[in-house]
C-alpha cells in the first residue's frame, strides 16, 4: 500500500510540473528558453525537466528550434485555447455586444476574466484609430494595475483580496501604484463610484475604465475601454462611462445568473 501511495505523489507531482512548465513557456511570449534556464526557474534537475521537456515535444505541447537548444509553447496548447474560447458559455454573449460598443465608440474594448492575481484577456475589439500589431486575447496583466482587475478586487473589499494581490507590487510604469495602502484606498474609491480607471498604469498615455460584469458572485468577468488622453475631455468621459454602462446592462440581462460562481472554469476566479 505504501508504495501505490508513494508511486500516486510521484504522479500528482509530475502533473503539477507540467502544468508550470507550459505556463512558464506560455508567460515567456515569443521569448524561447533553453533548458537551463527552465530548470532554475522551476527550481528541478535538468535531467527531470528534459524528459518532461521532450515529452511534451513529441505531443506537440512544446516545440523546439532547428539546434534543438530552444523550447517555447506549442501548437497543441493553441487547440487547447481555442476549445476554452469556443465553449465558454459567457464570450458567446459577451463578443458581438462589445463589438457594438467598439464600433459606436470607434475605442478599443476588452473583455477579462480574473485568475488569481492576473486578468486573462478573452476578447479584444480593437479600435479603427490604433490598432496594435498582435493579439491581446490570452495575454494576461496583473489585477492591481489594470481597470478590470481593480474593478474585480473593488468587489471582494470585504472578503480580503490578500489571493489576488501579490505581496510587492512591482511598477509596470512610473504611474503603476506600487503601494497597499494607496491601492484599497483606489479600490474603495472604485466600489463608491461604481467604475475603475487605470490612469497610465500599464501603457503611458493611454487610460482604462473597467466595470465588473456581475452575473456571478463574486464577479470574475469584467470590460474595460483604452483610450490615449490625448483628446479625452470630460464630455467624452461620460459619453464612453454611459455606453460602457450600457453594455454592461445588456450583457447582465442576457447571460445565465450564477450566484455561486461555479460557472468559474478551474483555475480562474475565486
């Protein structure tokens, strides 16, 4: 018995290996690793990490260069993606409406789902003034700094939002609010007036609204419009704030309620 105990950890800890080893290739972007610096960063031997590593090589979950030295994510972790995209119960309402609301307000607007301390981007609808050169959807950005996130932690004030919050708050821009105290003082602010603002804290001399979308409890959804400064008066303001607000009623009214937030896919919310 002892040993189909030990031999079940064994499994449970090479499953957990895996799942970092694909989320650390998949934060590096387009930034391949070589296996030294994969085994620091997982903190195992190189011998168990090379194993795991061509493994997952030939099932396509991670591919490597022509010198066989570099290792990034692989085409089998996009089916993977794809599937979450396409059976999401929640994107399928969310999409066309903030599509509209693109194209009513010519801004780019986001769609995010929480995940732990980050917000993973599920959809993006870019503006036809400015649009970037790659796609945000999947990227993720840390809770604090961005106006979905802190519209999600305004949300959770009174339940601790310690889970979601890393213990330093490392400074994207000089604007990113890298102190606590300031930070719940912001999030308070944000529950009172019903809407976040990222003020330059991801990208200068663009600012964020976000509003939670509230069809779970807690909310672990929320969208966000950028906008550069440049040409954003208070008319302007409040013409986004009301479409937005808008928007976000109709995706309320239309989505399936779930008040115990297990619609929350493994991993996200919470």
């Amino acid at each position: 018995m002892a040993s189909e105990r030990e031999s079940g950890v064994r499994g449970v800890k090479s499953a957990a290996r895996t799942v970092e080893l694909l989320e650390l290739l998949a934060s590096r972007q387009n930034r391949p690793a070589r296996l030294r610096e994969l085994s620091e960063a997982l903190g195992a031997p190189r011998s168990s990490v090379y194993a795991l590593i061509r493994t997952l090589v030939e099932h396509g979950w991670v591919r490597v260069d022509e010198s066989g030295t570099q290792y990034s994510i692989g085409i089998r972790a996009l089916l993977a993606g794809t599937t979450y995209l396409d059976t999401d119960p929640y994107l399928r309402i969310v999409q066309p409406l903030i599509t509209e609301l693109s194209a009513e307000l010519d801004e780019t607007i986001h769609y995010g789902r929480l995940d732990r301390g980050d917000i993973v981007y599920l959809a993006t609808k870019e503006s036809s003034k400015y649009i970037r050169p790659f796609s945000r959807v999947g990227r993720r950005l840390p809770a604090f700094s961005t106006s979905m996130g802190k519209a999600l932690l305004a949300e959770r004030l009174d339940e601790g939002i310690d889970e979601h919050v890393p213990s330093e708050l490392t400074a994207i821009t000089p604007r990113t609010i890298t102190d606590h105290a300031t930070l719940l003082s912001d999030l308070d602010l944000t529950r009172r007036r019903g809407y976040a603002i990222d003020n330059e804290e991801n990208y200068l001399g663009v600012t964020c609204f976000g509003l939670a979308l509230r069809y779970t409890r807690p909310a672990v959804d929320a969208i966000s419009c950028s906008i550069p400064l440049t040409g954003l008066t208070d008319e302007r303001r409040r013409e986004i704030l009301e479409a937005m607000e808008r928007t976000r009623l109709e995706i309320e009214r239309m989505a399936p309620v779930d008040l115990t937030g297990a619609v929350s896919p493994a991993g996200f919310g919470g």
